[in-house]
C-alpha cells in the first residue's frame, strides 16, 4: 500500500459527516482548530470541558489538526480521527488484529477504522480514562460496541466516515 498521498484538509473533508451527526441529534456541536505545532494546538483548544470529547492528529501538510464535539444533555460522545499513514502495526498487523478479534487477513485500512471506533468508543465510555481496556469491548452488531462491567453491559452506537486517508469516527450513548 501507498502511503504518500497528500491528505485534505480534515475540517472540510469532514463538514458533512459532522453535519449529519448534529441533524441526527449524536452531537450538539463541534469546533475544528488547528496550529503548527502540537503546543500551539493545545493552547487553542485550552481544558476540556464536561460533556464535550476531543482528538488530535498530526495531518502529512504538517499543520496539527483537532477536533471537539459537545454532547447533549443525557449523553455522552466519543470522537477520533486518524490517518492511514506506515505504522509498524499496519505494515506487521497479527498483533492487532488478534488484539482487536479481525480476521488476519483484514487491509490496514480496516484494521484503522476498527482501532478508530475502539478510540471512540473508548472515550463515550469512559471520559475520565476509567479503568477500562480496549481489548474489553465487543462487537455486538455492525456499528455497535457493548462493554461488560462489574455495574452490567452498556453499548454505544458508533459511525465512521473515510476522506483519502483520513478516518473520523464517532461513538454515542445515552446516559440514562
């Protein structure tokens, strides 16, 4: 696989998407930022607030990217965004495959996408990085992750949307 593409812009890239999530009520709304550096970045996008998740990502135009989505009232939302760039666990992917239960045979564009909605989910499930593994989640139906806890099973609806080489995923689930 090639990895030297230039990427778009992922504010643009992913107005739709985002667009799509407000309408559908998954989120309340989402702010871009970006900087040169990784510094500057964080300085933009100071504390994060309650109810709100955010990620970051070093795009190949050599600008920092970031992105924070607000949930409503009585959810909760994760958010990730990666790019399809040479990473030793997409290049040698038995490791994670067999971490993330994909068959051996799935492209380093699937295996992102999965570890993407794991992020996500990771985040809508426990925003204040909880004691909880990846590995602990479950695929129960196409886009539906359950995890299983001492307090009993919870799920979260998860979505994903593809632009050249960047993946933005999100994960929602009610609180109630």
């Amino acid at each position: 696989m090639s990895f030297d593409q230039k990427n778009p812009n992922p504010k643009e890239a992913f107005r739709a998407f985002l667009e799509k999530a407000e309408s559908d009520s998954w989120i309340a709304a989402y702010t871009w930022f970006s900087a040169e550096s990784f510094g500057q970045l964080k300085s933009k996008m100071k504390k994060i607030k309650e109810g709100f998740s955010r990620t970051h990502k070093k795009g190949t135009d050599g600008l920092w990217w970031g992105l924070e989505v607000e949930a409503h009232f009585g959810t909760v939302v994760g958010v990730d965004l990666e790019l399809l760039m040479e990473r030793p666990i997409l290049e040698k992917p038995d490791w994670i495959t067999t971490r993330l239960g994909m068959s051996r045979t799935s492209t380093p564009k699937q295996i992102l996408e999965e570890w993407s909605l794991r992020e996500s989910s990771f985040k809508a499930f426990a925003p204040n990085n909880e004691k909880i593994l990846l590995s602990q989640f479950r695929r129960t139906a196409p886009n539906t992750f359950s995890l299983l806890s001492a307090t009993g099973e919870r799920s979260v609806q998860t979505r994903a949307s593809w632009s050249s080489r960047w993946v933005a995923t999100l994960a929602w689930r009610s609180t109630t």
